[in-house]
C-alpha cells in the first residue's frame, strides 16, 4: 500500500521520489546539453569545444594536475587527459613538472591559452547578463546554483562509488 506523507512528514520512498529523482535526472541531462551547446557557440569560432574550453579555464589561474581537474568538473581522469593533449597540441597549454607528485604533471594555461579565454570573455559576460535577467536577477542564479551544488552533494552521500 503506498503511504501518502502527512503535513510535517517527509516521504522518501514512495512513487513521488522515484519521479522526483527520473525527473532531476532528465532535466540535469536536458541542462548539461543546452550548457554544451550554448558554450560551443561561443568557443568553436575560436577552434575550442565546450570541453576544451571548460578545462582550459580551470587551469586559467593555476595549473592542475589531470586527476585534480578531473574531481573539479566530476568527469573521468582518461577525458580530461585526452582533451588536455590537445590543449598541448594546440599550444593552448602545456605540462610542467609537479613538484608534489613526481609522474601527475601539473596542466597549465599558456599564453596563447589565455588569449583565447580572454577572446570568449564577451560572448561569455553577454550570455550569463542574459540568463540572469531571464531567471530575474544575479540572487535568483546564484539560488538555482546552490540547489544544483545541494543536489550534487546529496548524490555523492548516497552513492559515494558512483564515479564518472
């Protein structure tokens, strides 16, 4: 028989999750492929996928192993190793020695790197302006975001082997 949750009462097991939860999965799904596409728009006039771009930028500030870029963007170590060779076959980075960890390399944005992270900064500034007028403002982004980092979170707690 299925409980339905009185006032006060969470119910978490019941048809309602199951849905709830194919339901964030879809719409996350939906969103990571708008956010692919929006992002390519942007950087493939400039010879960079999504992909590319996204880990480019993480190492704009400072270099990073693969493996810690990896954790950061919560995709595979082998995907971003092979995104970053062609980083470094592009000249848009390259490896240096790792003074903490003598075989993980450090990635590094290089000057040229820079140039085009630098070259999608407009287009990048216009869309996220655009988004947040659409969504009502910078707190309502800022909102979206935090619940997007609360349900990421609770996936890790529950199913801490499930690794990309």
């Amino acid at each position: 028989m299925l409980h339905v949750a009185t006032s006060g009462e969470h119910d978490c097991g019941g048809v309602a999750a199951v849905d709830a939860l194919s339901r964030s999965a879809l719409a996350v799904l939906h969103l990571n492929g708008k956010f692919t596409a929006m992002f390519n728009s942007l950087t493939l006039v400039y010879g960079l996928s999504a992909a590319q771009w996204l880990i480019l930028d993480t190492i704009r500030a400072e270099p990073r192993s693969v493996s810690e870029v990896a954790r950061l963007l919560g995709v595979t170590r082998q995907s971003v190793q092979r995104t970053a060779d062609l980083l470094v076959g592009q000249e848009l980075a390259g490896y240096r020695d790792n003074p903490a960890h003598r075989r993980a390399k450090l990635l590094e944005a290089t000057d040229n790197g820079r140039a085009v992270l630098h070259g999608v900064e407009p287009g990048h500034a216009d869309l996220a302006r655009r988004l947040c007028g659409e969504l009502g403002g910078e707190d309502d982004l800022r909102r979206i975001t935090e619940v997007l980092g609360e349900l990421s979170r609770a996936l890790c707690a529950v199913a801490p082997h499930a690794r990309p």
